[in-house]
C-alpha cells in the first residue's frame, strides 16, 4: 500500500531568523509523499521573502494574510488548506530530525492524533539539559478529562493527526485561545490518543516563544490560594486570574463542541466558578484531593498529603485573622 498523504501545516510570523533552517529540515523528511503549507500573518520582517523563493521553486505553498489575526486563526486557515489524509502542525523557528514524519505515521497506528517528545535547544541549537516531557512536567496521556483540560499535554510541534479529527475539531470557536490543546482533547474525548516518548523535534527556546517549555514554578493550587478572599487584602494574582477564566472558558468550549452533558466537565466549570468567587473553600478543596494527580504532577504522596495540611492549617489561620481584622473595624 502507498503512505498517505500528509500535509505540513505553518503558521509564520517575523520568523526570519530560524525559518530557513526549519524549511530544510521539514524538505529533507525521508517520509514521502507530503505537501508543505504556509500561511504568513503579515510579518514585516524578510519572512515572505524567504517563502517567496521556496515556492517559487515547487518546494512549498505560501500564502499571505490580508491583516494580522493571530497565531490559532492562522493555523486554522494553513488546516483548512491541508488536502493530506494526516497532517502535522510546524513551528518556523524549531528543526525537524529527518525520521519524524516516518515515525509517527508508522506509530499513530487507529489513534486520531499521536505526539512525541522533544529536544530542546536554545537559539543557537545547542541541545538543553532536559527534553520537553521533563522540563515541562508533561502529561502525556491524561487519565481522564479533568487531567486533560487542566494541562497542556500536547505541543502542536510534536503531533501527527489524521484528517477525520477536523470534523470534530473545526471551525475552531471563536474564544479559543490555543489550538493544539484544543486538538488533544478532542482526539482524548474520542479514544483516540497516543504518545511516542521520542524526541523527534528540536524545540528551540527563546525570548520570541509564544508558549516554550519553561519549569512550572508554582502549583496551581498554590495560584489559587493566592485569589482567595483574605488573600485579596494584600495580593492580587491577575495574570492567573485572567488565564483560569480563558481555562473555564475554554472547558465550556470543549463541552459545547462534544455535545454531551458530561458531569466531569460540568464538575470542572463549577471549581473555576468557586476559584474565581473566592467562596466554597472546602469544595475546592475535595476537587483538589480528588484530581490531585492533574494539579500536583510528579509529587510523592507524602508531599501531596504535606502540602495538603498546610492548606488547610493556612486556612483556619487566615479565617482567624479575617475575622479579628473584621471585629477592630467594627469597634473603629
């Protein structure tokens, strides 16, 4: 039998600096046959340029946008393009090891969508300490659809999926903030995900990542005590504030497109509702126990039931001196 079809699918912007190193990783894939798309989104740097000259030798599609509309509408519309039975999602800036494409098509096997591992390399390509699982602390096959909506568990980069995951998938809605997330889990909510622990990219980190693979350095539920109401006295958080909101919204997204009353899902737009109010500590707290695996990866037991404790001894700390700062105000 013939190897499929697939489609290459980049999204550029002012990506000049890595982009041609990229492109002739991604010509010189051993897999065979594929087609290479590329949709700039307006760069004003020698991007098209570089394009121009690759498509004007048959080696790639380029098209141009007619205004900026980000990083996922771009991506959307390089999908929309792709006519392969298996598409694969590039970044301009990374590099390609030659067997990708044939590694992942021989391993997605009657999975929607597979992903691998990478390698990290900073601007210079100079490999990093640690591949991408490790430093990020990925999850790589959730247990179940709380872990997957809570983490980001797959790098566009790294993934191969198969066309029949876009009559789910698109159009991609219109609050949707990232797509390759919204890519996996759909293909979860469907059984259709796996995972190659391969490092078949070199993921470049630098200052112009829109997402990279930094260490996460604080828990989330460490985050989510700082919004509650006696945190609020001396410490706002409203970068996370704003993220647990595109969180609960996105959730709502993903239960709006899989059109299923799923309680899971329902149980996870009622935590964010709790966080975001600052009330029903206790709920928050059984959610937490309850997906302790989604918020605190990598954690022995011991430490997860230690910094439990804590919160809770936190807790009724807190509660104490909200309510002596409550008595003296209303003695002034």
């Amino acid at each position: 039998m013939p190897n499929p079809m697939v489609s290459i699918v980049m999204a550029t912007y002012n990506g000049e600096k890595f982009l041609r190193e990229q492109i002739e990783s991604i010509l010189s894939q051993s897999y065979y046959p594929f087609e290479f798309i590329v949709f700039d989104d307006c760069s004003t740097d020698g991007t098209p340029g570089i394009l121009e000259v690759y498509q004007n030798q048959g080696k790639l599609r380029f098209f141009r946008n007619e205004s900026n509309i980000g990083y996922v509408r771009n991506f959307e519309k390089a999908i929309y393009a792709a006519q392969g039975d298996l598409i694969a999602l590039a970044d301009q800036d990374d590099v390609w090891i030659p067997s990708k494409l044939d590694r992942l098509t021989r391993q997605i096997g009657q999975h929607l969508l597979i992903h691998s591992d990478a390698r990290l390399i900073d601007e210079n390509g100079v490999k990093l300490d640690c591949s991408l699982e490790e430093s990020a602390r990925k999850m790589t096959i959730p247990q179940n659809m709380t872990e997957a909506i809570l983490n980001g568990f797959v790098t566009g980069c790294t993934c191969l999926f198969k066309r029949q995951l876009l009559d789910l998938a698109l159009p991609f809605p219109d609050k949707l903030y990232i797509h390759d997330k919204w890519l996996g889990v759909l293909a979860f909510s469907k059984g259709g995900l796996t995972y190659l622990k391969e490092p078949l990219t070199d993921y470049r980190q630098h200052v112009q990542n829109n997402i990279g693979a930094g260490k996460p350095t604080v828990s989330l539920f460490k985050k989510i005590g700082k919004l509650l109401p006696w945190k609020q006295v001396t410490y706002q958080f409203e970068a996370f504030r704003a993220f647990l909101e595109k969180e609960k919204k996105f959730t709502e997204l993903v239960q709006e497109r899989l059109k299923i009353e799923s309680k899971e899902v329902s149980r996870l737009i009622v935590f964010f509702d709790q966080v975001l109010s600052g009330k029903s500590l206790s709920r928050v707290i059984f959610f937490y126990l309850r997906n302790i695996g989604a918020f605190e990866k990598r954690k022995s037991i011991s430490q997860k039931v230690y910094f439990f404790y804590l919160i809770i001894l936190s807790f009724f700390y807190s509660r104490k001196l909200l309510k002596l700062k409550t008595t003296i105000a209303s003695h002034q």
